[in-house]
C-alpha cells in the first residue's frame, strides 16, 4: 500500500474515531446526571446517615497510619499535649442559607501528637459555640477540615504542603518568610462526636525523599473550618466558619530526640539479592533493595508488536508528514484495543511483583507497612536491576540485633541477614 494511500486511510479512521468519542463522552455525561439523580433520591429515602458515620469510626482504626505506627502508639510512642482550647472572634456562614452569624465560642485544640520522620498525626478538638447548634450540632457533623491550615516550626520550616494563595496569605499576616517546605500529602477524617465536640484526625506524611525535621515547636494557623452535614468533595462543605486559631505545641523530647538505628548487610543466600541501605524508625523500618529482575520492554516496543501502522510510523523521518500527534494517538489507541496488548501488558506488570517480609531473631514476621504513605517505590534499568525501597512494620520496639528480609521474585528467593551497626 502506497504512503498516501495509508495516510488517507488512518486520516478517514481517525475522523470516525473522533465522532464515536465525541458521542460516547455524551452518552458518560448523560449517565453521569442519571446515577447522580439516583443517588440523591437514595440519599433522600434512606435514614441510614447515623449508621454511615458507625461504619467511617469503625473502619479506622486510631490513626489508620499503618501497623507499624500502631504498635510506636501502643507502646507510648504518643502525646497527650493538655493544651487549653483557643477561641477566635469569627462567623459562621450557611451556604444553604446565606446567614451569617458573628461568633466567638467555636474552640480548637490539639489533644493528641505523633511525629516521626515520616509522619506527623494530630488529633484536633473542635467544640462548637452554642450559636452554631441551630445550624448544625456535632452529630450531625460527616465531615470537617481546615482548608488554609499552615504547620510551621520553630526555624520556619513549613510542615505541610501549601498552595501558593494561602502560603502568599500566611506570608503577610504573619511576616514569616519559610526557610524550607517538607513535601507533604494528608488525609483527614471525623473520629469521634461527643457532645459538642468533634475530633479530627489529621494525618500529614512526607512524599518522595522528605523527612520532618526533629521540630521542638509547632506552630498551628487555622483561617477557616470547613463542615459538612453529608459526605463531600473538599471544599463542597455547606458551613463555613471565618476566623483566626494560632497556636503553639511543644514536642515532647521523644519526638524530636528520636534516634535512627543503621543495619547493614551481613550475609545473602543468593547472591543475584542484595541490600543498599536499612534503617530503623520508631514507627517502622525502611530498606533498600536490590536485584536481578527482568528487562523492561518499552512502551514504543509493545505497541510496535501489535499493531503494524505504528511500526511503520517509528520508521519514518521526524518531518513526515505522518508523523503527527493525531496519527500517533489513532494508532496507540488501536493498539491498545488488540487483545495481545493486554497479555504483554500483564506480562509487564508480573514482572515488578515480588514477595517480601521481615523477621528478627524470636521469630516474629513483620509485613511490608500499608498506609497514607506511598510505599515499595521501584525502578529496573537496562540490565534488569531492580532497586526498591521499602518500609516494613518491624518497629525499634521489635528490633534485635540481626534481622532477616525473605525476598521471592519469580521463583528465585534470598534470605539477608541484616546485623546493627554499633554506635
């Protein structure tokens, strides 16, 4: 087949390929205002919010942080801090609506502190003035967050992760200039309601190679209290209250005194599994892997070998007039709709499966940790390394002088003896 005639072919298909998305992105809108109908009328009919709000305490557990952060917890590794509660002259606004009441019962406390390296776990205390109570009372609260909250410490090292309007905002009213930013994601959920008061768990955790400072101080600044009767996306929230909660928590000494124990490699049963690094947390146990794994095929290589055109697209000279961004996308999709992508595909995702644990030298297992944090970040080169970096729930609390990590990949196991490194 000729090249004009090729291009004339894929330029038809690609005109009837835009046509088929245009009416099935329609179709998804029409059954997107369907189901979001239906769900209202459901919400409307069912008197199931108080069950609703049982099953959200039941799913999580104190901080649901993951087991290693449990165990630290349960073995004290957490701070009850006494702080007095903070009032602010403020408003609440109902979005439903439009009352604005002027007010300055509504309180904020911290009761409760974890911090680590990785993770800083707050619970707030939220008691609600007896204004609010015709607007909404505790029980009634699903959700509730703060969203221009800024944590800083004492050098000015800004805790969470900010947008630019609100750190702009903090900037001038407080006339701080942070000296650094920790890289920082969050989930935020309602624990308890008890009485008037609603407690808040906030659980901030690093991203990437971040680290929380050991911080002596924290300052907290709180702008605004977002609450919702049902459900919501943040910011969706119907009541607003305006105000201004600044306050400071000390950190206990062993939080910010926390010591970091180093464990290096001492013998491997094969020697293809490797360890780079071990370190030991008050709340879990990072390592550092490496080995052999299997090569990676690109994606330019998968969808090479199930679909010609594209084949036939990488061989052409970058000015083409083939070459475009419209043709590539037309032909990746079909490719992507061949049966034989998905089996290579799966074969592709096989290969970064591997089975991994830890045990110390009683014997007890301690599984790779789940929780807020990303966790198992890996990458495999040209050779087919693997190296993986992965938290495990073995905590200092379990810690004995030799640990061992059991790694399983493709039928090919290690067992490393990991041994402290004296001080």
């Amino acid at each position: 087949m000729s090249k004009s005639k090729i291009l004339e072919n894929i330029k038809d298909n690609i005109a009837i390929e835009n046509f088929r998305e245009i009416n099935k992105r329609k179709n998804r809108i029409k059954k997107i205002i369907q189901s979001t109908l239906t769900v209202t009328i459901c919400c409307l009919s069912i008197t199931g919010i108080v069950f609703a709000k049982d099953i959200s305490n039941q799913i999580y557990n104190k901080y649901f942080t993951g087991k290693g952060v449990e165990k630290a917890i349960n073995e004290g590794y957490v701070e009850q801090t006494q702080m007095q509660e903070q009032a602010s002259t403020s408003t609440i606004s109902n979005e439903e609506t439009g009352e604005i009441i002027e007010d300055n019962g509504t309180t904020v406390k911290v009761s409760e502190i974890i911090m680590d390296d990785f993770s800083l776990s707050m619970t707030y205390d939220v008691t609600l003035s007896d204004k609010i109570k015709d607007i909404i009372t505790a029980n009634d609260v699903m959700e509730m967050n703060f969203p221009d909250i800024v944590l800083y410490d004492e050098n000015n090292v800004v805790l969470n992760t900010i947008g630019e309007e609100e750190l702009n905002k903090f900037k001038q009213k407080t006339n701080i200039t942070p000296t650094e930013f920790v890289n920082s994601g969050v989930n935020i959920f309602v624990s308890e309601r008890n009485k008037n008061t609603i407690k808040v768990i906030y659980n901030f955790y690093t991203g990437g190679d971040s680290t929380y400072p050991k911080s002596k101080e924290i300052h907290v600044d709180i702008g605004r209290i977002k609450i919702s009767k049902n459900e919501t996306v943040m910011g969706d929230e119907e009541i607003t209250i305006k105000g201004g909660w600044n306050f400071k928590i000390d950190v206990p000494e062993k939080m910010y005194n926390r010591q970091n124990v180093v464990y290096k490699q001492k013998s491997t049963t094969n020697q293809d599994f490797n360890v780079q690094s071990a370190v030991l947390y008050n709340t879990g146990m990072e390592i550092k892997m490496k080995f052999k794994a299997e090569k990676q095929k690109s994606m330019k290589e998968i969808h090479s070998t199930v679909c010609e055109e594209l084949e036939f697209y990488w061989s052409l000279d970058e000015n083409d007039e083939l070459k475009n961004i419209d043709i590539l996308n037309y032909l990746e999709n079909k490719a992507r709709e061949n049966p034989e992508y998905q089996q290579l595909m799966e074969q592709e995702t096989q290969k970064w499966k591997f089975e991994k644990y830890l045990t110390n030298s009683n014997g007890e297992t301690f599984d790779f940790s789940v929780g807020p944090r990303a966790n198992g970040s890996a990458s495999i080169d040209e050779n087919g390394i693997m190296t993986s970096t992965c938290m495990f729930d073995l905590t200092k609390y379990d810690a004995t002088d030799e640990i061992t990590l059991h790694l399983e990949y493709q039928g090919n196991r290690a067992d490393i003896v990991l041994e402290k490194v004296e001080e």
